[in-house]
C-alpha cells in the first residue's frame, strides 16, 4: 500500500540471511512508493538499509548512530572474520 507506515518487530527471526536481502528489496521498493518502515531488529543485514536512521536504545534517551559502530555489526564481522577465535572460548 502506498503512504503507509510499517512496524516490524524483529522480522529476521525466520528468516535466512538471503531471505533477509530479498526483505530489504521489498522494502527499497516500498520506500520507492512513499512508505516508511520502522523495524526493531539484531540483524546486520537489516540495519544495512540505504539511509536508515538507525537508533541505539543502549541509550538514555536513545540516540542515533553509525551502522559501523554498532556491536551487533562489529561482532558480527569479527566472528566471521575469525570464528576460531571465538569459539575456543566455549
């Protein structure tokens, strides 16, 4: 629908990561008719999206912030990077 506002409450839980990028192309092509989305989410993918305004609520008040900055994006890369790094740790 075009105008319209979505909420999405962490909808990456069911979803694989290419099913996450299939998400954001639907959305880029919803934001294309006007609409907005607001989305509570962990996921890097995600938090990628063109020009989102990401928000921290590790925050008092929340605040805005930079997708490089944040911990779910560096941990993220620096498992993958190097798992074995992590994982002698269990």
């Amino acid at each position: 629908q075009p105008n319209s506002l979505y909420l999405l409450d962490e909808p990456e839980t069911p979803l694989s990561p290419m099913r996450q990028l299939t998400l954001l192309s639907m959305m880029k092509e919803m934001v294309a008719q006007n609409c907005q989305f607001i989305v509570a989410t962990h996921s890097p993918i995600l938090m990628a999206f063109p020009d989102a305004a990401l928000l921290s609520f590790d925050y008092t008040p929340a605040q805005q912030v930079e997708y490089e900055t944040l911990e779910h994006v560096t941990v993220t890369r620096s498992f993958l990077n190097n798992p074995e790094q992590y994982l002698r740790h269990l």
